[in-house]
C-alpha cells in the first residue's frame, strides 16, 4: 500500500469559512441533516473554545506519530490538524512541542481520536485541542502513514480541506462539496432559533409553538391538578 504526504490541497474560499465561524456545532450538524459528528469520545481540553476550519488529515499507525510530524510542515495558517489511528492508541501522541510547532505555522487547533499529553502546558499555551484520552505513555517515530488522506476520525469521514467546527458540544465535519447548502440551511435554521426567542420572550411555551400538545395527546399522557389526584385514581 502505497504511503504519502500531500503538499497541497484545495482549501474552502476564506468568506465562506468566515461565515460558518458564526455558527455553533449543535447548529451546523442538525441543519446538514444530523450528519458529520464526531462521536462524543472526543472532547475539549479547554473550555469556552472554538474552531473553524479546513481539515489537514494525519492518518497514523497506533502508538506511533510520524505522521504527525510530518503533517506539520504541510499545515497552513487557519488548518485544524485531524488526527486518526489505523489501530485503537489512547497513548499521548501529541505534546507540548508539537503543539508549539503548530502554533508557529498558525493552525487553529487539533482534534485527535487518540491521546494527548503534556496537558498542563498546552492549556497554559491556550492551543485548542478535542481528544479521546490523555496519557503520558509516549511513542514511536518509526512507521509511515499517510497525511492529507481520507481519514475517518471518531466515527466521520474527513477528506483534505473538509470544514471542521469544534466546540464546547464536540466537532462536526461538513464536506466540502456540501459547504454551500450546509450554510444556507444552519443560516435558515439560526433565523428560526431567533424566531423560537421571540416566542419564548413573549411568554409562549414550547409545548404550543412546536405543536406537542398533540403528540401528548397521541402518547395518552393526561394532566391532573395535583399529585393526589393521581394516587386516588
């Protein structure tokens, strides 16, 4: 199986990925059809942050980063470095200087389906990662991968240059051939979320203005003026 570095990939345009910037995860991915979510194994180290952009892909062997180290020099400021293993790795695959080297070529961020460590000092750091485990076991730097290759991390496809959005709910991947319609819709769906404020602020409950009262209805739920009414009957 042929192994390999891509140099250059096609990248979203910069207004586009500005637009999505203003989006959250939870918006995104239902507005895309509840799709491209990375499953919830993966987390954030540090609260309150947010990322958004195109996906450079590492695509390692287990316990082992040398292709980690290779997809650095590739990255470009605005990257968010995707990290997966041919084989389960919870050992720390990305450290402090690592993330050092990251933070000089500008990528925003990494999410890694495999371990982290040296924690402490990245939080100091303020370098966003979203990642499975954290461990101090270390690894090798010996087996050839791939970098910039399909990849499937925590459960969703990620190809060269796809979006990546991360925050505090977890990470979402839009292709990039679904950028245009993905954005439309969570736009679409954000005016709607405004609109469902509105409601709220004036006092309307969700029970009405979504409908449910009939699903209650279907479901045989009745409603009773106390507790003991219930019990007597």
């Amino acid at each position: 199986m042929q192994k390999y570095v891509v140099k250059n990939i096609s990248r979203p345009d910069k207004k586009v990925i500005e637009q999505f910037q203003k989006l959250s995860v939870s918006t995104v991915y239902e507005a895309q059809g509840k799709i491209g979510l990375v499953h919830n194994e993966i987390k954030p180290i540090i609260p309150n942050t947010f990322i958004c952009g195109p996906a450079v892909t590492a695509v390692c062997y287990a316990e082992d980063n040398l292709m980690i180290h290779a997809a650095v020099e590739v990255c470009q400021p605005g990257d968010v470095l995707v990290v997966t293993t041919i084989g389960n790795s919870t050992s720390g695959m990305i450290g402090e200087l690592i993330v050092t080297a990251l933070q000089k070529r500008g990528v925003q961020g990494v999410v890694i389906d495999a371990g982290i460590r040296d924690v402490a000092q990245i939080r100091e750091l303020g370098f966003p990662i979203w990642t499975k485990a954290i461990s101090p076991q270390g690894t090798t730097k010996s087996k050839g991968g791939w970098v910039n290759a399909p990849a499937i991390c925590g459960g969703a496809a990620v190809n060269p240059g796809d979006l990546v959005l991360a925050d505090d709910d977890g990470v979402v991947v839009v292709h990039q051939d679904d950028l245009q319609t993905a954005l439309v819709s969570s736009l679409q769906r954000l005016d709607k979320e405004e609109q469902t404020k509105a409601k709220i602020a004036r006092g309307e409950v969700s029970l009405d203005f979504y409908g449910l009262r009939e699903v209650l209805g279907k479901e045989n739920v009745a409603y009773y003026d106390s507790l003991s009414v219930v019990r007597r009957g």
